[in-house]
C-alpha cells in the first residue's frame, strides 16, 4: 500500500504543477465581456454536474463535469478558465466535506487539467476562429486537443495517486477504473466541444445539450450500478451455500482473503490478483447443485454420492460463465479442486496446465478446509495444517504456491487476514508436555492430530 509520505508528495507535486501551469503564457484572449457571462453559467453547471458522481473500484469517482469544462476551455482564455473551474471543484469538496489531502489535490488536479488544455489549444489559433472558421479541419484538431489533453491530464493524476494510495500498477488501475467508462467520458468531452460551439455559433441551441449531458451521466451510474450488484448478487448466492451448514459459515470470504495475501506474495500481475480474489469469493458456488444429505454427510461419501460432490467446480463454472464480469474467474472456479499430481477433478490437470490462479485458490481452500470444523471431524491446528501442506507440495499442491504461502504464515510481520486460524496460529506455542502412560508408553500433549481432509 502507499505510504501517507508518498500520497503527501503527490499531492504536494500537483500543487505545484497546477500553480505553474496557471503561470503559462495566454495564447490568445478576447474582451470579459463576451466569455465571462457564458463561464460562469458553465461553472455553475460543472459544479452540479459534480455531485451526480460515479464511483470507480478503486476508491476514486468520476462525473460528466468534463463536458462544462471542456467547454470552458474553449472558451474562456488563461489562467481565468482554470481558475473558474478551480473554484467550482472546491466548492463541491467543501459542500461533501472530503478531506484536506483530496481536496487540495482534486482542486490542484482540475486547475493543472484546464490550464494545460487551455494552453495547449491555444497553440493551434483562438478558439472562437476555430470552432467557427470555414477549415474544418483546424476545427477539428482543436477540439481533440481540447478533449483528449482533458482527458489524458485528469485521469493520468487521478490514476498516479490512486496507484500510489493502493499499491497497485499504474497500467491496471488506468485500465480497471476506465476500460467501461471511456466512451460514454469522451463522449462527455464531445459535447463540451460542441456547447462551447454552440455558444459562439448559435447560443438560443445550448440549452438542447442538457439533454444528452444528463443521459451520459446516467449511462455511467447504470454501469457500475450493474457491475456491483452483479458481483453481489453471484456472492450472495455463495455465501447462501456457506450458510447452509454453520461449519462453513464465511468459508468462501476467508479463502478469498487467504488468496489474496498468497496471490500478492507470489507477485503475480494485479489483473490477476483481482480475478483470483473474485473467483475465491464464489469458488464453492456450485455446491448448490449438491443435496444438503451429500454436503453434511458426518461420515465418509459413498462413490455415488463422491461422484456428486465432484460436479460442483463444473457447476460452478457454469454459472459463472453467463456473467461477464465472472467469465474468466469461471475457469479458476472449474480447476479449484485440480492436483498437481493430475489426480484431482473435473478434468485430472496437472502440473502447470493447471491456471494459477486455481493453484493458488486450492492451496488456501485446503488450509481454511482443514482448520475449520466440518461435519465428519474438527479442525486441525494450523500447525497441523501447515505440516500438511507441505506434506502435499508437488502431490497435491502446487509446491511453490505452498512455499509462498507458508513463509506468509509463518513471518509474524506478513500482511494476512484476521480469522480465528491465523489467531490462534500467532500464539505462543507450548512446549509439549510428554506423560508417562502405565505400559503404553510416553503421550505427547500437542496440537491436534492430522486427520485427512474428506472433501
């Protein structure tokens, strides 16, 4: 995760920035008189338009502000643009009451955005002659500067420091946070180009652009509306199956937590780590194909009833498959219950041919498996259950997947999730208190004897 130092430097950097940028030289101007009315109309509008906000996943938001101040822009010349829009943003963070950090550097963020655009547009000629001119052409190329040096400047910030608060890649973020909001942003943008045109070409017109404006904005909030309550519909059709037997109960969010931390340690690509987490959460889904007589039988399966018990990771996989957002996750769920050795199911991999991240999802459903309660016994130790997973590295598990995971549960400094296990791991051991038995020799006291695994 990033340090506070490193988030106040960032900050601290976009001040900066936005106040230099403020210092850049007017490329073009025209009388008060003629912008000043229409801006602040715009800035009035970008500031309403600010709190009909869209969350993002990494903790950030965005909204459809772009389009006024886009239009700003190309309207008003520098530094007054960026000054504005500036006022605006902080008006809005003071009304929501964001903290000083995220104020600052969200107000910073909008002011360097405007003044670098500004400044930028104004190298190809005044605005007003392009967007107005008979060369179509120059017009053109003014309002993609306008808009894509909006865009690339606002969203390259906001990623850098959300990339430092999380810990994550630059490239992942920028992908995660942008890849289904794109368009419907640039189209924002458009219209910005299109209002500040309007404004100089046709003025009675820019109030038929509110309409657009306001679908946009809606467009995106469904997005990521649906995108949420896709993944919290698929987890609570999980956890439903969890609850179904109190000995599982939160089985499926540990393991996803366990897989997570391991994922992290193996420091596979960020992408990843999100599907492995995904995935992890939903792994034991299909179990709802399975009859409660099979998934709390005390005692052992019958072949018949193995057989059932063996469906579920295609099941699973199955359902997912009709969700987009799981599509991929799908193939992790199939090959949970893989081994190394090929003598796992539904499909008898092995080795490497086994995804990784279904590697890594098995090695932390085995440890939680194993220091839960189930029906048929208790829990181990982890202790216990660390010495199993050794014991099955390279025939069960994927050995370096075991290593990884052991050194994490092993260093008492290691980042991992708070459960009961890992508690009652990071105790202080015992030492083993050995008794005399009358002719049958001397009893350890330890931790709990292994008990094989049943399911």
């Amino acid at each position: 995760m990033g340090t506070p130092a490193r988030i106040r430097l960032v900050v601290g950097a976009t001040t900066g920035l936005a106040l230099i940028s403020l210092a850049l030289p007017p490329q073009w101007s025209t009388s008060w008189t003629a912008w000043a009315p229409p801006v602040l109309l715009l800035a009035l509008s970008g500031l309403i338009l600010e709190f009909v906000e869209v969350p993002t996943p990494y903790n950030g938001t965005l909204s459809v502000s772009g389009v006024a101040h886009v239009a700003i822009i190309l309207l008003a010349p520098a530094p007054w643009g960026a000054l504005v829009v500036g006022v605006a943003v902080l008006v809005h963070q003071v009304v929501i009451r964001k903290e000083p950090s995220k104020l600052i550097f969200n107000v910073a963020n909008h002011v360097a955005t405007v003044s670098v655009a500004t400044f930028a547009v104004g190298l190809i000629g005044p605005p007003q002659e392009l967007l107005t001119s008979r060369a179509v052409a120059l017009g053109y190329v003014a309002a993609g500067v306008a808009a894509l040096t909006y865009y690339a400047v606002n969203v390259g910030l906001t990623t850098l420091v959300v990339t430092i608060a999380t810990g994550r890649r630059f490239g992942y973020v920028l992908r995660t946070n942008n890849r289904s909001t794109i368009l419907p942003d640039l189209a924002a943008e458009t219209l910005g180009v299109l209002l500040a045109a309007s404004v100089y070409l046709m003025p009675a017109w820019v109030v038929l652009l509110g309409l657009p404006t306001a679908v946009i904005a809606r467009t995106l909030q469904i997005i990521r509306r649906l995108e949420r309550e896709t993944i919290e519909a698929v987890e609570t059709l999980a956890d439903s199956i969890d609850d179904r037997d109190p000995t599982t109960y939160h089985h499926s969010e540990r393991v996803s937590l366990y897989a997570l931390a391991l994922a992290r340690a193996m420091d596979v690509d960020d992408g990843l780590v999100d599907l492995i987490g995904l995935a992890a959460r939903v792994h034991d889904l299909g179990k709802m194909g399975v009859t409660d007589a099979v998934l709390m039988k005390p005692g052992a399966l019958t072949a018949v009833e193995a057989d059932r018990m063996h469906e579920h990771p295609e099941i699973g996989a199955r359902i997912l498959r009709r969700y987009q957002l799981y599509q991929n996750g799908a193939e992790l769920v199939r090959a949970h219950h893989e081994r190394w050795d090929g003598g796992g199911y539904p499909d008898g991999l092995a080795g490497e041919k086994i995804p990784l991240g279904a590697r890594i999802i098995a090695v932390a459903d085995g440890f939680d498996a194993m220091t839960s309660d189930r029906p048929y016994r208790t829990g181990m130790h982890p202790l216990t259950a660390v010495d199993e997973l050794r014991h099955g590295a390279g025939s069960q598990w994927d050995p370096v997947a075991v290593a990884h995971f052991v050194r994490l549960l092993t260093d008492r400094a290691a980042e991992l999730p708070d459960t009961v296990a890992l508690r009652r791991l990071r105790q202080p051991v015992p030492t083993p208190v050995v008794l005399d038995g009358a002719g049958a020799g001397p009893v350890v006291l330890g931790p709990p004897a292994l008990v094989e695994e049943a399911s």
